[in-house]
C-alpha cells in the first residue's frame, strides 16, 4: 500500500493512497500562491500599472518587455494569473476510482484532475464542500474572464532563462505545471461527478474499502475520512479545528485504532491566536473609521468572513460605528450570505438551536435587514451610485492580484487615513503588497487561522494513538525563521514518516487478517491452509475471487472447483482464457492441483459425535471460529 504525494503546499494537500486495488485520491488543493508572481488584473484602466517599463538584463542578452514588468524593484509577469497544479506525472491520474474532498478549500483543482486527464471515478464530498465549493470556484472564473488578456507568457518559464531573472521569480517552483484559469464548462462537468454524503455515512467501494467522512470543525461541512478494510484503517485528517466557531464540533473518537494516520491541513499561524487576531481585527477597524478613513479587508467568499461579520455585529455598537456603511462585494456575496442560513445540520448545536425559536444562525441577516451591511456582485451597478464613506469593504481576492479588490488598492492606497486588514493566512501579506509600492495607507496583519496548531495535535495523537503518522515534512522540523522553536514541529514515537512532493512512501501496515468475497455464481472455494506462510498471496482471479494475503482464515464451505468451472465463469463474465492459463496462473500462485481425498463413508457412531459436537458449539461466537482452519480439500 503506497502514498503518491503530489502536492508540496501542507494545507493545500493533494495525495493518492493505493489501498485493497483501490486508488483514492486525497483532497485536490490548488496552490494559488503562485499569483503573487504575477501584475494586478485591474477592473478599471490604472494608469500606473500601463506604464510600468519592461524588464531586460543587465546585458541586454535577455529581453522580456513584453512578457515581464518592473515595479517596486521587482520583477512580475504581465499576463492572466496562473497556479500551480498537483504533479501530473507520478501516476496516471485516469486510474484513479474515488476523490474524497476534505473541505472547499482543497478543493480548487477539482476541475483540472476530472476533466484533463481521463478520470471516470466518482468524488464524494458534504453538501456544504460541494456548494460553497462551487461558489469559490465560480468566483475565481468570473475574476479572471472579466478581465482578460490575451497575452501568454511564456519565455520566462524555460530553465536556461528563469535562472537569469531576478528573485522571488528566479526561485518559483514547479513553473512547468502552471496553469491558467478553468472555465464555467469544466466547473459544471467536474462537479457533476460528485456523489453527497452525510457525516458518519459509510460508503462501501467496491466491496473491499469503506470510506466514512466525519467532522473536522474547521468549516461548514468540512471532513476527515476513515478508509478502512476489515482489518486495516486509515485515518486522514485535514483541515481541522477545535475551536467552538460556527462549524459542528471535531468527531475525534472515530479516529481511534487506526493503521496510518495521514495529517495535513495544520494552521499556518502557529503562534497566533484567533481570539487575539479577532480583537486586533475590530480595534484597528475602529480606530480607522474614527480618523475618517475607510477600511479594506481582502477574503475569500466563505469562511472567516462570517466570523468577523459576527463579531463586527457585537462590536459596532459598542464602538459607536452604527452608522457606518458595510460593504460586501462578490460575485457570490448573496449565494454565500444565504448557504451560510441554510445549512443549518451542519452547525454547532449553539446554532442549530437558534433555528427552531426561529432566528437566523448568524447574525448578519440581521445586519442585512438594518442595511448596515449591503452587498453587491461588483463595483460596477448600484454600488457606484450608493457607495460612501468612511467605510468597510470586504473583497476579494486575498492575493491582491485579481478582484474589485484591485481597484480599492488604487483608490485608497495613496492616503494615509484608509487601512487593509490581512486576515486570511494563505498569502505572504508584504509579496501581495509589493506591486502597489509605494503605499501610503496603513496596513495590519492579523491572520485568523482556527485549524489545529501543534500543541493541539501532540495531543490530539495521545489520545487517538494511531501506530503512524504520515505527514508533510514542513511538520517534522522548526519554521526556517523559527529554527529554535521545537515547539512548533511534531516530535512523536515513533517519529512521523515525512513526505514532500512527488515523493512515493509505502505505508506500514501489519496485516494479520482478510476476509475472502467469492461471486454467488461461483460458489465458494476452499484451500488447504495449513502450510500458509505470513504474506504469501494466496490466489488472486479478480472476476471470480479475490483472496489477499493472510495469516488465518475461516472458510464456511468446501465446493469442488475444476479448470473448467473457472474457464466458463470467467467466460460468462467477458473473459476469455483456457485451462492451460488457469493451471500456470495458480501454480504462480503456489497452488498445485489435486484431487480429492477420498474418505470412507460415516457410521452411525460418526453421525452422533459430529451432532454432539455441533450442538454443543452452536451458541459459540462468531470470534471463536476465526481461529478454526478447516482441512478439508478441494481440487481448484
């Protein structure tokens, strides 16, 4: 059983696990860390950003004018956006039977595995990953196709010259696998392909593999996975929380006894507290809106955006900011506002009660009724004629590099009065500003990130105590600004099992038992298993038996099974081979034809011995007969 790691970002995750002939796909982040290499999208023509001049090497050997941009002393691409895609290579990706999506925000690269490479599986994911996974997916098309370009920059990928250009574009990693935006069609296509499932729902794959999905606490609908065949379980966690927020709490017993314990999705601000990041959040807010400036909040759609209205709404009031005007503005903004009423089953239990008294879960449908918080599609339409300020807007993209947000930053930027408030933890806050320098308006970093911290997960694993741990190798050692922090990495025992991307890791299972599933056509077939040996493969006839490696076994019957019994099964199921091929197959196998063993007829006394026998054994549990090995024969 193999992990094939295709992913190097430890929240964006992207793994396939090869377990009981099944390949499934863990998660399927889309690393959007790449845009930050690239100029803003800007809605409205910027002067400043059609000026900029082009970038040629010192020696002039080199000339990317078209293609790169200077600004700021650095150095960006002037072209649509692109990200970085999980590794394509290590794997054929058209093999893989089943996706299982942990929560919306891995996955973003849906729509590039399902339609680009042949896959015909099935994707399993909540109600709630499935819509709100939509509307950020919808989102980030109807950014880019808003503002198209229609050049393509590609010079500056190949090696030879990428090694020549001036830092961070000189050091971008896996530029090859960078891709532009998917359209609408390949988002519709992709989530077609994904079947709803409820939390603690077992889904059987196969008849080999159950996966069960279980809430992680992180966000609306968000999941960890048990995988698990008769005698083998996998737990993956990623993405989640153990803080009281308005997603259902951490189901962390399921994940006990578990084989592998696959972990990823841990916070990227371990040192900082969300509560802490909340307050800094509202107090420079305040103090804003106070001086006469306004305040912009750059944010995904979904997510932290309802904790800080919620939080807003107790504040504003007490801060004396009744009346300044809230700005909500995605092409989303109201699908969001009104999935995050809707999915009432999936909220803690503090919120699922408010609606049955009846009252909204969260309060911004308050907000929303009172018109202190108002939200628009873009800055185009009504927002322009009902816009004023002071004011707070929140927008996207986090990035900086796409969104209405882009034209906030060439609006407020050149006053000292307005302030940005990063509170989203995927992107480098100083890399995102670095086009728009010089800045004159304030910015404030107080990234809020509830997922599990390290001191949470340490001891999280005591209590579930899996015999592994596989996780990214960003986990197994201090930040590189923090090498004295062994607080802030996982020291366990064993020590976990690092892995990075395309690195392919075989997990250690130790399998003891298996349970044999024969077709009813076939009938059952037994084996001599007193010369078993511990993880010598058995048989294996995929259409008609499947039969792993074990070290006891019960078989409840003893059919005859010929050659030519297994010729015209395997016929009647599509396929064609002879004896001579079913003889060859099982001597690889180590098993040798043989007949019978005749035995003389039973007499009376027989009969009333074997009688005896079975009514005295016939309330014993079904665990004492898992050690009985029949020794009967059968010519196969």
């Amino acid at each position: 059983m193999k992990l094939y790691c295709l992913s190097g970002h430890p929240t964006l995750p992207c793994n396939v696990l090869k377990f009981k002939s099944t390949t499934i796909m863990l998660d399927c982040g889309l690393d959007t860390t790449s845009v930050l290499q690239f100029l803003p999208l800007p809605l409205v023509h910027s002067p400043r950003l059609s000026k900029l001049p082009g970038w040629v090497s010192k020696d002039g050997t080199i000339n990317l004018e078209k293609e790169l941009k200077e600004c700021a002393g650095r150095v960006f691409v002037d072209s649509q956006p692109e990200f970085c895609l999980p590794e394509k290579e290590l794997l054929d990706l058209s093999t893989i039977d089943v996706i299982l999506i942990s929560n919306y925000h891995c996955m973003m690269a849906l729509p590039y595995i399902t339609e680009h490479t042949g896959f015909t599986g099935t994707v399993y994911a909540t109600e709630p990953t499935l819509q709100i996974g939509r509307l950020l997916m919808e989102e980030l098309v109807n950014f880019m196709e808003r503002v198209p370009k229609a050049q393509s920059a590609t010079c500056w990928k190949y090696k030879e010259i990428q090694r020549l250009l001036p830092g961070p574009l000189k050091d971008a990693v896996e530029v090859s696998t960078w891709k532009r935006c998917y359209s609408m069609q390949d988002v519709n296509s992709a989530l077609s392909k994904v079947q709803l499932v409820g939390y603690s729902q077992k889904v059987e794959l196969f008849g080999a593999v159950q996966v069960t999905p279980l809430s992680s606490g992180y966000s609306l609908g968000s999941s960890n996975w048990i995988i698990q065949s008769h005698y083998e379980k996998v737990s993956y966690v990623s993405g989640s929380s153990l803080l009281t927020t308005h997603p259902q709490p951490m189901d962390q017993s399921s994940l006990k006894n578990s084989d592998v314990l696959i972990l990823t999705g841990l916070t990227q601000m371990p040192t900082a507290n969300p509560d802490g990041m909340l307050g800094d959040f509202c107090s420079n807010l305040a103090m804003t809106i106070r001086a006469g400036g306004n305040v912009l909040v750059p944010c995904y759609s979904s997510g932290v955006i309802y904790d800080l209205l919620e939080c807003l709404y107790q504040f504003i009031e007490n801060a004396n900011l009744g009346s300044t005007p809230f700005y909500f503005i995605s092409p989303v903004a109201n699908s969001s506002l009104e999935f995050s009423q809707i999915f009432a089953e999936w909220l803690c239990h503090n919120k699922q009660s408010k609606v049955y008294l009846p009252e909204p879960p969260f309060p911004h449908a308050e907000l929303i009724q009172t018109n202190k918080l108002k939200h628009y599609p873009s800055i185009h339409g009504d927002f322009s004629s009902e816009f004023r300020q002071p004011c707070v807007v929140f927008t996207g993209h986090p990035s900086l590099r796409f969104g209405d947000v882009v034209h906030f930053m060439e609006l407020w930027g050149k006053s000292s009065l307005n302030t940005i408030i990063f509170t989203e933890p995927d992107f480098s806050y100083l890399d995102a500003l670095a086009p728009y320098q010089p800045l004159a308006m304030k910015c404030v970093y107080c990234p809020i990130d509830t997922r599990l911290n390290f001191h949470q997960v340490s001891k999280l694993l005591k209590e579930v105590q899996p015999l592994h741990v596989v996780c990214p190798e960003q986990y197994t050692q201090p930040p590189p600004a923090q090498s004295h922090r062994s607080d802030l990495m996982l020291e366990l025992q064993p020590p976990p099992m690092p892995y990075r991307r395309c690195s392919v890791l075989g997990l250690p299972f130790r399998r003891r038992w298996e349970r044999i599933q024969l077709l009813p056509d076939v009938g059952p077939v037994a084996t001599h298993l007193s010369d078993l040996q511990w993880g010598k493969k058995i048989f294996t006839q995929p259409p008609i038996v499947q039969v792993l490696p074990l070290k006891k076994m019960r078989v409840r019957k003893n059919p005859r099974t010929t050659r030519g019994d297994l010729v015209n099964n395997l016929q009647r199921a599509g396929t064609k081979v002879t004896k001579p091929t079913i003889s060859n197959t099982l001597r690889r196998q180590g098993l040798k034809s043989c007949s019978a063993r005749r035995v003389t007829l039973r007499k009376p006394v027989h009969v009333q011995a074997r009688l005896k026998f079975a009514r005295e054994h016939l309330d014993d549990p079904e665990e004492d007969w898992e050690n009985v090995i029949w020794s009967d024969e059968t010519k196969i």
